[in-house]
C-alpha cells in the first residue's frame, strides 16, 4: 500500500456476501454509514443516512464520489450524481397537506436522473435509467426510512489496468452545501410556544428525518423548528478512505 497515504483503511467485502452484512463503517458528522464490496470485475460503494441535513445536502446540492488510483485525494476521476436541482431545494422547504414535509420517497422521486462520470477531464453524462459501461446507480427510501445509495463501477472505468491497477485506490464522498437561514432551535422565544426542548446533533442510531419527513416514525416532539440543526448544511461533508479489496 502506498506509504504516504493517511487515510482510513476500509476493508470490502465479497460481492456476494452483501446481503448478510451491514453497514460496517460509520461517519459521526454526516451520519452516513458505508460499506464497500467487489467481484472480479466491479466495484459497489453503498451509503446508508437518515441524518435530515446530509440528505438535503445531497438531493439539493448533490453528491460526487472521487477515485483515486493512487491512494490519495486526487480529484481526476468521479462520479457526480444526483447533481443537484434547485427544484429539489424548494420541495424540501415547502409543506404538504396538513403543514407535513414531502416524504423522502416523494423527494428522492423528484430528484433529476442525470449523470455526469468525468476521467482525467473526459466528460461522460447519461441518465442513471440508461447506464453506460455497465455502470449502475440508484438512490431510494429503504424500508428504514433512511436515504440509501448504490454505485456499481467497473474497475477499468477507474484503471486502464482494471483490478490489477487498483491497488492503492482511495474513495472520497462529498456532498453540495448551501446558505439557509438557520432558525432558533425549539425553546427559543417565537417557536414551539416557549416550550422548552433540545435540538442539537442526532445521536448515532436515531433517526433526525423522522419528525420533518412525513410518514417517519419516533422522533423529536412535535413543534421543534423545522429546521433545527440545518447550520451544517453550509459545509460540505466529506469522507475520505482508502480501500482493500476483496481478493
């Protein structure tokens, strides 16, 4: 492995044994969870979040995944999908009947298809419904209620040389950020009736979409501040890691 690389060592799994194993990385501050697996031919990144902010974050502002063969933070070749929609921004601000947020299957939904793969400055843009070079990706509301996020890239779209090529290949996720006007949290004076209440970052484990996204289950009290929290949303988040394959 390349001795200059800091990075954090994440190990993938085989390609086949995905549906037993979860989530076995975890980022505190965006509250995305990971994992990544391979075959021969391919590899599969899936990210897992229910984190509010980070969700706006990539529907509104999108997401771009870096590969860098070489172990670092090389920003050469990506992968940006969703890219980000202005329209996405005003569902996730506007309410539903009865004052409810759009539900997150309602907004991955309106998310736009298109795709953009860039290589050493060669630009490729398709649709995630017609795939090119056996690329595939796809973003859906899982039965947990949680944004999940599948990317299937063959390796000689990374290396010339395919796997064999890859040996010190670095993975980086990056979100958009936006400006939005942070609002006092619950217990301020002019929201939530002065009652007392706690914002603040979500715990691991505990769903922050729940109370804004309709149909969530258990989650704040009803009347915090629709946006409590969403101060982050002006930094990028960004994970940074490097990859063992799976032999």
């Amino acid at each position: 492995m390349n001795a200059c690389s800091n990075l954090q060592m994440v190990n993938s799994i085989e390609e086949e044994q995905i549906q037993t194993v979860t989530s076995k990385y975890y980022d505190s501050k965006s509250q995305i969870r990971y994992r990544v697996s391979n075959d021969e031919e391919n590899l599969h990144l899936n990210i897992k979040t229910n984190h509010e902010p980070t969700i706006a974050k990539i529907l509104r502002a999108g997401m771009t995944v870096y590969f860098d063969p070489s172990g670092r933070k090389k920003k050469s070749i990506y992968v940006n999908y969703p890219m980000g929609s202005p329209q996405g921004s005003e569902q996730l601000n506007q309410n539903g009947p009865r004052g409810k947020k759009p539900d997150l299957k309602t907004l991955i939904n309106s998310t736009s298809t298109g795709v953009q793969f860039v290589k050493n400055e060669k630009k490729r843009n398709f649709t995630t419904l017609n795939p090119q070079a056996n690329m595939q990706l796809r973003i859906k509301a899982n039965a947990s209620k949680e944004l999940e996020y599948d990317l299937i890239i063959p390796f000689t779209e990374i290396s010339t040389n395919g796997r064999a090529g890859l040996l010190d290949l670095s993975i980086g996720i990056v979100t958009g950020s936006f400006d939005m006007e942070q609002r006092p949290p619950m217990g301020d004076e002019g929201q939530g009736g002065g009652r007392s209440g706690g914002g603040g970052r979500p715990q691991q484990g505990v769903s922050s979409n729940s109370a804004n996204y309709s149909g969530g289950g258990k989650g704040p009290q009803s009347g915090s501040a629709p946006h409590s929290g969403f101060s982050e949303m002006n930094e990028e988040s960004k994970i940074w890691f490097q990859i063992g394959l799976y032999r």
